[in-house]
C-alpha cells in the first residue's frame, strides 16, 4: 500500500466533515522513512491547493508563509526556495512552485501531514470527535512511511495521537511512545506555530532543533 491509496477515504471525510466546495489536502515529502513526520492539526481554505480548480499536488501549506518560516529556521528548507516562497503571493504559486517545494521537504528527509485532512473555509476549531475519525487513518499513514520520529503540534493533535491529556507547555523536550503494528515510534508534542499559536512559534524552533540533535 502506498499513502496515496488513503485519499479516497479523505475525501470521503472530507465531504461529511469539511466545506462541500474545497477538497481534502493530504500530504508531502518523504514517503520512506523520513527522519522527522510532522502532524499537523487540519487544513484551511487559505491552502490554494483545496480548490476545485487545482489539479496538482493537494499537500499541506500550499500558497501559505509562515510555516515556511518555521522549516527555514529548523534548516530543513533551503534558502532559495525560502526566498522565493516570501517573494511570491498567494495567488502566484501554481502547479511547478508547488512540486518544486515539495522536493525541497523530500530533500530534507521529512514528511507534513495533518491529522484532520478535512479542510475548512476559516481556521475555526474541529472537535476531538471530528479528528478522533482520521486516526485510524493516519496511523496507516504512519505505518506506511515508517518515520524516525513523529513530531506533533498542539496540545490537541497530541491528546488525541498518544490517547492521553497533554500539555505540551508541560511535556517540552520529552518523548512518548505510540505503538503501531508492533512499531514502537516516538512521539514528541511541541507547541503549534501558526494561528493562534503563532507567539509560540521560537519554543517551537527551539524543540525542534533539540529533537533533530537527538535523532541525528
């Protein structure tokens, strides 16, 4: 099986959890043991690629800044397309710039994700019950891949990956474990950069950098 064989059933989700008239975004990167697989919360309408008109790659932060930021800082994007990403607008990237990005983030031996695959017009909340239907599916994902470690952002993506409260402001720098068939992978929480979370986003820098130390 490979990642892409999940989309049919994203998009079966995203049709009774997300807006009717943007599509599922999925994934990105290295799909053979990356070193690091990022777990995003959900995607939003500001991804050009969730419109209908797109028919290229429906991978995450498509058209999006400050992600970007956060990548470069970690050094897992180079320079130049860090540039070019800050240069362009939204509505400037198309079907190349995309890829192009993207072999950048698979250059980097990292995969980007989201738990939630359903993607909203706004960055309003989904419930636990609503993320609680993608994980089944993204733990095929993981099993798939085979990551070194999993990153997870926010408190909420992590409750409900490891299946147990976090706080991430309370569990910085430590690791957990989530066993997929019979695959004990760590997980690290840290906090969620962009949004709400952006005022985070330098703890977010400093534990990612710590945790490439360790698995490098």
């Amino acid at each position: 099986m490979k990642v892409k064989d999940l989309n049919k059933e994203y998009d079966k989700l995203q049709i009774k959890y997300g807006s009717p008239e943007l599509d599922s975004i999925y994934n990105g990167g290295l799909e053979e043991n990356p070193d690091i697989c990022f777990v995003f919360m959900n995607p939003t309408g500001k991804n050009l690629a969730s419109q209908k008109s797109w028919k290229g790659r429906k991978s995450p932060w498509i058209s999006t800044k400050n992600i970007w930021k956060l990548f470069f800082s970690v050094g897992l994007l180079d320079e130049k397309i860090y540039n070019e990403i800050m240069e362009k607008k939204p509505k400037d990237w198309d079907y190349s710039f995309a890829d192009k990005v993207y072999e950048d983030v698979k250059k980097h031996k990292i995969f980007i994700t989201n738990l939630g695959k359903c993607t909203q017009i706004d960055a309003r909340p989904l419930s636990d019950d609503v993320l609680k239907q993608y994980l089944s599916l993204l733990e095929k994902e993981i099993d798939i891949i085979k990551p070194k470690v999993i990153i997870t952002l926010g408190n909420q993506v992590s409750s409900i990956i490891l299946d147990r409260k976090i706080s991430v402001s309370q569990c910085r720098k430590m690791s957990f474990i989530k066993e997929i068939n019979d695959i004990r992978y760590k997980v690290f929480p840290i906090f969620y950069p962009v949004g709400n979370g952006i005022f985070n986003m330098d703890k977010s820098i400093e534990d990612i950098k710590w945790i490439m130390e360790k698995i490098c």
